[in-house]
C-alpha cells in the first residue's frame, strides 16, 4: 500500500503518464452471470459521497482535515459525530463482505474527495485507509464496488476557473493511484460532480466535459432537473431511467458529448439511507432504446455520512434491501454504472440510440443567440436572458439549489481568481516547456493551495469562520508563489 507525504499529497507530477494510462479502452467490469440485463426488467444504482475539506486550522495555521479537527474540537457544534462519521467512511468494507457471505449479490458506487483521502492518510486512521484499499483492490469486491472520480477539493464546476477544471481532475487521480495503484485507478470510468453542480455555461460546460473525455472518463452522473431536452423541455419519464448523450456546445460552436446517467430528482439523503432507489426499481419495466430493450436504472447519490438517517439507518436498510432482492425479485437488480453501461454495450446499444441532453437553460439562449452566434452574441444573449428575472441563469444546476455558490461571496471568489490567474501566468509556460517541472515541490506547494481555495465548503456556510479558512489559504498560496 502506498504511502503519501503527509505534508503535500499526491497532486501531480504523471500528468502524461496518467492520462494514458486512462484512454487504454478494456472491459473493466467483471461479468456477473447473475445480473445479466437481458434478464433483468429493472436495476438500481446508488453511490455514496464522501468529503470533509482541508482546513488552516492546525498548528501555526498548518492545513488538516476537518474530521481531525472536529475530533480535537468535540465540544463544538456537530462535531461530537467526528468518530460516527470516520466508521462511515470505512464501513462498506464490512458490509459488502457481510451479504455475500448471505448470499446476496450487492453493489455501491463510492465517491470520496481527494481532501478525504488525504486527510485520513495524514491522521494515520489506517482503519479507514486499509479498509478502502480492499474495496478498492480486492478482487471479489472488485465486482461488487465502483469508485467514482470526482474534483480533488470538491469544487463546484460552474464557479471554478476554467482552466483549473483539468487540474482538479487529475489531482485526484494523482491522489488516487497514489492511494491504491495504477490498476485501480484504470477501473474508474464514471465521474460525480461536487454537489452535483454542472455547469450550463457553454464554455464551462464544454471545457468540463472536455477535461473528462482527456482524462479517460465514459461517463457522468448528473442530477435530473440541472438537464433538459434539446427543445428545452424536461426529460421525459423513460430518460430518467436510461442513459443519455449530454452534449456539450461552446460558445464558439465546437461540440462534443458524453454518456450521462440521470441522479432522479430529490436530495434528501433519505432516498439512499432508506433505499428508496431499491423500492422505485421493482415498480418499473424494460424499455427501448433504438432497437435494444433494456431494464430501465434508478440512480441515486447522497451524503454517505451526513444526518442521522445516513449514520444510523443506512447500514440495516442496505441489507434488507439487498435481501429482498435475493429472496423474492429476481428480475430487479443492484448494479453499479459501469456494470449496466458495459453490458448495454453488449446487447448492442449504440451511443447513436441515446436521448441527446444538454444543461438546463441553454435551449433558451441558443435561441436569443442564434445557432450561428459568436462568442460576442452568446454573451449579448446571456445578459439580456439574465436581464428578465424570469429564473433564467448561467450558474449551473445543483442539488442545493435554495443558496447560491457565488452570491455574497466576493471575498472568496476574487482572491480565487486572482489566485487562479497568478498560478497560470507563473507555470504555464514553463510546464509547457518542460512537463516534468509538475514534479517539483515548488509547483505542488502552488497547485495544492490553488485547489484548496476552490472547495465548496468555504462557500457554504455563510460569512464567518469558512470564509476566514479560505483568506488564509489565499494568503498561504500567494506566499508560496512568491517563493
């Protein structure tokens, strides 16, 4: 098992050696003779998100996980749940085990931030690391659990400088395959956004999804309601259940697309805690896509440690719901993403046969732009649709959609694109010359402090302590780029 510096993580530094190691293209998915689609009328996809953010808040302002802050600080606010939450991120590997010795055949998606994995390994908790490098190196849970990629310091796409999205994404692959090798890394096709947030700017848009197909990602979660047909209507009932193509235009007119399975609408971690996803999937048929008949996918992602619901109930409605499965529904499955994506692909399903998406809003202002427009009309089209206060908006979707990622938050947002600015006009060129500089500690110190500044976290919780830990982040990065 690999070992990270606990006073810089595995950032950067493979970025060539990475990126091809990911477009090699394989069946990564073990077959399972028990889940065969064709025998199948229904499935249900669920998948855990796990975060807690990188803090200042150590000695002499020294950057630690929140979860050891929370463990030093028990007498403050929730933070009496920090050891409940530290068995959270460590317990799948106790309960996929549990039901297959009973028989079952069970199945969960896992999307932990890079900070999470850092932080743990910085603890020393190496209850939680050995635990995760099972369920991610193991060969039998290799079967049973998909790890998720996802945004190193769980920052929300839509308000992230764009140029920082691809070094977000390859951090955590850094960060991961340092954590469990090259060959589990290789295994991680899908990729969940922070917050579900995904941006419908088209430039925005356009560069994530970009970032994602260079990066080797097949495919990504999106939430229900951040997504509308090309007409700019909602989806239908049967495309909530079935993969679809989000397309990605810029506002130069470039296009580009990627394969996306819909998170149904809600973000009650409820739905996950007490299984809802199992109880909506034995209620749904087969459906037809193109020329393939297919069983229709509930997919669904909550916190996997927040609320009592998920700390307490989820473990004892997980086994009943995958009992029921073996006991008495044998055409209604748990599959994990790149399982039903892989075996759809079997049954001849064609990208061709898939709905065309695009994020919400952007049918409205293709149509004030034109389809011909340039960047100067896309952006004339944005300010008048923004103009109407009518709810149309270039801030993307998410599943906390009653706060905003931007507003209020001037003394966040402008030192981090000043920050951001900074990094590029001092590495860019000279790791275009010479690649190999993003191994140096000068270039990780810089990067680690520039994705720190863009967790959500520190855009969350109002003005106050959050927004401090971001300002001193700032002024750490600044210093380190000064050096």
């Amino acid at each position: 098992m690999a070992v990270q510096s606990a006073h810089q993580p595995a950032i950067c530094g493979r970025e060539q050696e990475l990126r091809t190691l990911m477009q090699k293209s394989s069946r990564n998915w073990p077959s399972s003779t028990e889940c065969a689609l064709q025998d199948l009328k229904s499935a249900f996809a669920c998948a855990l998100h796990m975060h807690q953010p990188t803090v200042p808040a150590g000695p002499n302002g020294a950057l630690i996980s929140h979860l050891q802050y929370m463990l030093e600080h028990p007498d403050e606010g929730d933070n009496h749940n920090a050891e409940p939450f530290a068995q959270c991120y460590r317990r799948m590997a106790d309960l996929i085990p549990e039901l297959i010795r009973e028989g079952c055949d069970p199945r969960i998606m896992l999307d932990y931030s890079g900070n999470l994995l850092w932080g743990v390994t910085q603890m020393g908790r190496r209850d939680i690391t050995e635990a995760l490098y099972y369920l991610a190196c193991d060969e039998e849970m290799n079967r049973h659990v998909e790890w998720l990629g996802t945004f190193w310091s769980h920052a929300v796409a839509p308000s992230t400088p764009i140029p920082d999205l691809a070094l977000q994404i390859s951090a955590w692959q850094h960060q991961f395959a340092d954590l469990f090798g090259d060959s589990a890394l290789q295994r991680v096709r899908g990729f969940s956004l922070p917050e579900m947030h995904l941006p419908n700017h088209p430039d925005t848009l356009f560069a994530l999804v970009n970032s994602l197909l260079e990066a080797g990602y097949h495919w990504l979660l999106v939430q229900e309601h951040s997504v509308e047909q090309l007409d700019g209507s909602p989806l239908c009932n049967q495309q909530r259940f079935a993969p679809n193509r989000l397309v990605a235009r810029s506002c130069s007119g470039e296009e580009i697309s990627i394969t996306a399975l819909i998170k149904t609408q809600g973000s009650d971690t409820k739905l996950v805690g007490q299984m809802q996803p199992c109880e909506e999937a034995l209620g749904l048929s087969r459906q037809t896509l193109g020329t393939t008949e297919i069983p229709s996918l509930v997919s669904q992602i909550a916190d996997g440690e927040n609320g009592g619901v998920m700390m307490n109930e989820f473990p004892e409605a997980f086994r009943q719901a995958n009992r029921r499965i073996r006991d008495s529904n044998p055409d209604t499955a748990a599959l994990n993403g790149s399982e039903y994506l892989e075996q759809l692909e079997e049954l001849g399903l064609k990208t061709s046969d898939l709905p065309r998406i695009q994020a919400v809003h952007q049918h409205r202002l293709w149509q004030r732009a034109g389809e011909s427009g340039d960047i100067e009309d896309v952006a004339a089209a944005i300010h008048e649709l923004s103009s109407a206060n009518d709810g149309f908006s270039m801030e993307g979707a998410s599943w906390t959609n009653n706060l905003s990622w931007v507003e209020g938050y001037d003394n966040v947002l402008q030192p981090m694109q000043r920050f951001s600015a900074s990094f590029h006009q001092q590495f860019d060129q000279q790791l275009s010359e010479q690649p190999r500089f993003s191994q140096s500690p000068v270039f990780r110190d810089a990067l680690m402090h520039l994705l720190l500044l863009e967790t959500s976290c520190f855009r969350y919780w109002g003005q106050g302590q959050w927004t401090q830990y971001a300002t001193d982040i700032y002024d750490q990065g600044m210093e380190a780029l000064d050096r």
